[in-house]
C-alpha cells in the first residue's frame, strides 16, 4: 500500500497537479487499499479537521506581521543596524546578510520570506563587495534556514498541533541553535572573504552611530521579545502573539511613517495567498497521517526500528536521514504533517524530549528548503539573483553540508537546545 501511495504521488506531482491535490489523490488511493466505504466519511472530516486547531490562527498572523514589517520599512531599519555593527568586518556584507537573518527570523518565522525580503537586496550589495554571484545567492539561502529556528516558527506551530507540545518550549529551545546556525554561517563567509581577499568595506563605527542604530532598529527588534515573553509567561497563547505583533508592527509602521493602505492591503492580500497554499497542504496531509495511523503504520515503524530504541542518538540519527531525503523530494510542510505522527512514537519509545525531537525535525525539515531539486528557498534565490536554478543548485552544496553539521552538532548534545526552555520552564 505505501510503495503504490508514494508512486501515485510520484507521478501526480510530475504531471503538475497543485500539491495538495496530488496529496488528496494519494489519499484516494490509500482508502482504496483499506476500506473503500470510508471515502465520503473519513476524507472530508479529516481534510477539514486538520485545520480546525485555534493555534494554527498563529501562522497567519505571523506571517502578516513579516510582510508588514517588510512594507513599513523596518526591514531596512534592521538591515541598516547590521550593517553598521558587522559591516566594517572583512566579507562585511556577507555579515551583513546573516545578521539581517537572525534579526528577521525573530518576527516572520519563514525562511522563504527571508530569502524574498532580503536577497533582493544584499545579493546586488554583496556582489559589489567582489562575491561570487552564486555565493552571494547561495549564502541568502543558506542563512534564510535561521528563519523557522528561531522564533517565531511557522515548522515549530504545527509541530507542536501535531504533538500537544509547548509552543512556548520549543520557541526558546530554537534560540541557541538558531544562533550556533548564524554563527556557522558567519564562519564560511568570514572564510570566503579570506579566501578571495575581499577587502574590508568601512571603519569602525563609533558608539554614537551604533546607538543611533540601534535606536532606529528598535522598534523592530522589540517584536521577537513580544512574541516569546508573552508566550512564555503565559500572558498570550500563540494566537494571541501573532495578533498582537502583527498590530504592533502595524502601529509602528504608521508612527515611523512608512505604512500606507495600499501597503496593508497588500501585505493582507500576499499573506492570504501564502496561508492558503499552506492550509490546503496542512489539510490533505492531514487525511494521508490519519489514513497511515489507521492502518499502523506507526506502531510497524516502531517495531522496525526497536533493536535501536536504547541509543537516543542513533535514533535521531535514522530519522534525521530519512527526513533529509524525504524533504528533498516532497514539500516541506507535508512532509513534516505526514512524519511528525510517525516518528514521535519512536522518540517516545528511545526516551526523547519531545522538545528536542521537535528542533530537530524543523532543522531537517528547514534544510529541505535549499536541498535539490525541490529547495523552494534556492528558487526563490535563484530568481532574485537573476541566477541559472541549476547553477545556483552546485554551489548550495557547501551550505547545505554545514546546516547537516550543526544539525549532528544539536544530535550529539541535546542540552544545546534544552538547556534554556529548562531554566526558564
């Protein structure tokens, strides 16, 4: 039943259908294996159940709150402090790019948003610096990853629906690897600058500047904190975060003089398209994880890989492995619906945080996003650059090996991810 489910996909996918189309068939297709009379039953009820979660009201807003950042201009303002503070250093703009990502993913959650907001105007920047253009477009990519890391996550939302665990925890559990992921990627532009002598592009700053900077940056850089303390002292569920940043940078944008009708419509408009492609995927493969669950496909995956259940590590590792290849080939947010209820019984069984396992799939599922040939990050680069897809996918290589590092890095030493949801638990 599975081989035949995952062929059908295969080829309805090739053939062009919409995705969550291809997923509805695949569906079909397993109801047939199964019980036939449960078509007009189950399917409907599960498509639309997988959906009716008040949480999920986060993804939206969240994302409303980036794309309204983006239209205001405290996108810029943000861009601008990173500049000025990592600017001066050799491969400065390169700094500038994963700087600009980490200050970025604490409001959108998105990494392909990130790659939109920000290639567009640091791969012309970085290439003027002496970048390569493919490693200019390949480090936006690659540093757009910080994005669903730390928070907020749209990948970590609907990981904690699928699981019943705390938003709140796996926010601040995606903060340090969030920032060991930045770091690495600070490390291989700082190395590419070595490498091509590219020279240093400003003076140091003087604290009077650095302020001024941060002063005008602070009105975005308040919103990550909005987000993860209301969620985490229990002043806010997730829902309510995302409304309350979305007005937030709505206010702000107003105030600072950047925000126009046309601008909000807009951002509400791109906010409705992104959300709904996402639901309809959300929502089909809703109906394939029940179907699978029906039929016990979990409980024979955990049979499968019980000879391993006592090494923790190696566990991860397995399903590190197969959510890689997975995410290659299949749209990350389906491919984290149709995993998540299979892999979070194993866990349970090797003794795993769930929080834990939780950073761990949005990782896998994140790298995903810049893996060929299905990286929707590394289109999205592609295009902003004016690059060749299939020149820009043999220089992504590099950054995907080193996401892959960091990933290994969060296996082997969980408290990197723990340790900081159990101060402030």
């Amino acid at each position: 039943m599975i081989l035949t489910m995952l062929a059908v996909f295969l080829i309805h996918v090739l053939l062009g259908l919409p995705l969550f189309l291809s997923l509805l068939v695949t569906a079909l297709t397993g109801f047939l294996f199964v019980d036939p009379s449960m078509i007009m039953r189950m399917m409907p009820q599960q498509f639309f159940g997988g959906i009716d979660a008040f949480s999920l009201m986060a993804i939206p807003l969240f994302i409303l709150a980036g794309n309204l950042m983006n239209a205001s201009g405290l996108t810029e303002r943000l861009m601008g402090f990173a500049r000025l503070i990592v600017g001066h250093l050799r491969g400065g703009m390169g700094h500038v790019n994963v700087v600009s990502s980490v200050f970025f993913a604490g409001v959108n959650g998105s990494a392909v948003a990130d790659t939109s907001a920000l290639g567009s105007l640091l791969v012309p920047a970085m290439e003027k610096e002496g970048y390569s253009r493919a490693f200019a477009a390949g480090l936006t990519a690659g540093s757009s990853l910080i994005g669903p890391i730390i928070p907020p996550s749209i990948f970590m939302i609907l990981y904690a629906s699928l699981t019943n665990t705390s938003v709140g925890d796996l926010f601040l559990a995606g903060v340090v690897p969030g920032i060991i992921l930045g770091l690495a990627f600070m490390g291989m532009n700082a190395w590419y600058a070595w490498r091509h002598r590219l020279p240093k592009s400003g003076r140091l700053p003087s604290v009077k500047e650095v302020g001024s900077a941060f002063m005008a940056a602070t009105p975005a850089l308040v919103a990550p904190f909005i987000i993860v303390a209301g969620i985490v002292l229990g002043f806010v569920t997730p829902t309510e975060s995302g409304a309350l940043t979305a007005l937030y940078v709505a206010l702000c944008g107003v105030v600072l003089g950047g925000l126009r009708l046309r601008h909000c419509w807009q951002a509400i408009r791109d906010t409705a398209r992104l959300t709904s492609a996402i639901f309809l995927i959300m929502a089909a493969s809703s109906t394939i994880s029940w179907l699978l669950s029906y039929a016990q496909v979990p409980t024979q995956f955990v049979e499968l890989l019980s000879p391993y259940v006592d090494n923790a590590i190696i566990i991860l590792l397995l399903l590190s492995a197969i959510t890689f290849v997975t995410g290659m080939f299949m749209e990350e947010v389906s491919a984290l619906m149709l995993l998540t209820p299979i892999f979070a019984p194993v866990a349970m069984m090797a003794g795993i945080d769930p929080v834990h396992l939780g950073v761990i799939i949005t990782l896998n599922i994140t790298i995903a996003l810049i893996t060929p040939p299905l990286g929707a990050c590394v289109f999205v680069a592609a295009a902003v650059s004016k690059l060749e897809i299939v020149s820009l996918f043999k220089t992504i290589w590099p950054f995907v090996l080193l996401a892959v590092f960091v990933l290994v890095l969060l296996i082997v030493f969980p408290t990197l991810t723990l340790w900081l949801p159990n101060a402030l638990g």
